[in-house]
C-alpha cells in the first residue's frame, strides 16, 4: 500500500517542479526529453521482462497523479530526497518482512489514488496557503534540525540494510550514502549547493529504480523514475539563474 502513496506523490512532485512558470531554454528541454527517454525504455523493458500486471497498476496511479492542481512552485530538494528516503525504507521493510509486493497490487492502487485524493482536495482547499506563513515559521526553526534527523535515519537504514544482504542491499546502502550527503549539504550550506544536492537526490532516484527492478516492484520502478525527472527539472532551472546572476 505504501509503495503506491510513494509513487502518487513522486509523480506530483515531478509534475510541480515541470509546471514551474517561466520559459524553458533549449538546453533544459534537452535534458528532460533525453531523462524522459531513458524513463520510459527502462519502464517499458521492465514491464516485458516481468509482466505489465504491476506496471499497468503504477502506470495507472501515475496518470490520475498528473491531473492534480499546481501549487504555485516548484518541488523543493528536501522533498524530493524525503521521497526517496521513504521509498528505499518501505522497500528495505517489505523486504526484512517477506512482504511480496506483488500478491498485494490492490494495496498498492488503493494507496496511491488515496493519496492522489488527498493532494487534490488539499489543493482545491488551497490548504497550503492558509497555513504558509505558519510553514514558513516552521522551516527556519527546525529545517537544519530536520536535515541532521532524516541524515541519521539514512544512516540506520544502511546499517540495517546490510544485514539483509545481496544486490538490493548494496543499492540501498548507496542510495542512503547519496542522501546523507544531501540532507548534510541542505543542513549545512541551505540552497548554496542546488546542483550538488540535485545530483545526489538523482542518484538516490535512480537507486529507488533499481531497487524496483530487483524486488520486481513496477510501483518503485515509476516511483524512481518520477524522482530522476524532477531532479532533472530542478538542476537543469537552477544552472542558468546562477549563471545569469555572475553576469
């Protein structure tokens, strides 16, 4: 059930950051027709080598995920690796646990379209402008704090993710790697190092597809593949501000 809330909200937040106001230059459509590209051969070999049973039922969250409101801004770097942080735990749980994923897709759809649910009714509501300026208030007061908890819960994920062993291990423990970096580097330097951060919540991205791939998880694979395009979406509008600002 979890992986579909995971994959509904990665979708999201890759649709907010691609719906950011303003003109794309040249070279950021590039980058995401080339991320877009990728994503969708590893999706469509995945769903050959496994079975499109899964894959349809992700696909399917994804396509309801796409039609919810715009929030105004893009999607920030801590809730991209947050995502990602929370997908590679579920999918280390699931797998300490014995959990197939694969005997519970009605789970998993349910999920995800609940979480689509509540994102939609949030943005009708305009939830999130009611409370911004108590959000604002809330982010200086404990955004560093915040960083410095979700690094060392990264931390006790790898551990304990190499009790388990194999292949999925090692991606994980990678992945976690990546976001101890990011969450260290929010934690520490703010939004000094956007790119910095971007390339390592990618990594962590696509550690969440591999790891799909590995557990036969088609709900982690687009989870995972969602992330990439929003990292990419983010690093790429980041690079021609700053170099705008130097000149």
């Amino acid at each position: 059930m979890l992986d579909g809330v995971w994959c509904a909200l990665a979708v999201i937040a890759s649709v907010q950051s691609l719906r950011t106001p303003g003109a794309i230059s040249p070279a950021r459509q590039q980058a995401l027709r080339d991320a877009a590209g990728v994503g969708t051969a590893v999706i469509v070999a995945y769903a050959m080598a496994t079975g499109f049973e899964s894959m349809l039922v992700a696909l399917a969250i994804a396509a309801f995920a796409v039609f919810t409101p715009r929030f105004g801004k893009a999607t920030p770097a801590s809730l991209q690796s947050a995502l990602a942080l929370a997908a590679l735990a579920s999918a280390s749980a699931d797998r300490a646990f014995g959990i197939d994923t694969g005997a519970s897709l009605g789970w998993t759809a349910l999920g995800g379209l609940s979480a689509v649910a509540v994102v939609f009714i949030a943005g009708y509501l305009r939830v999130g402008s009611r409370f911004r300026v108590l959000d604002n208030v809330f982010q200086k007061a404990s955004a560093s704090a915040m960083h410095f908890a979700c690094a060392a819960l990264c931390t006790v994920i790898a551990y304990t993710a190499g009790f388990e062993g194999g292949a999925v291990a090692v991606v994980i423990i990678g992945a976690m790697i990546a976001l101890i970096g990011a969450y260290l580097a929010m934690a520490l330097a703010d939004r000094a190092y956007p790119v910095f951060i971007a390339a390592l919540n990618g990594y962590a991205a696509c550690s969440v597809v591999a790891a799909g791939v590995g557990l036969a998880n088609g709900a982690l694979v687009v989870t995972g593949v969602a992330l990439v395009l929003g990292c990419v979406a983010a690093c790429t509008s980041v690079v021609p501000s700053r170099v705008s600002s130097k000149k």
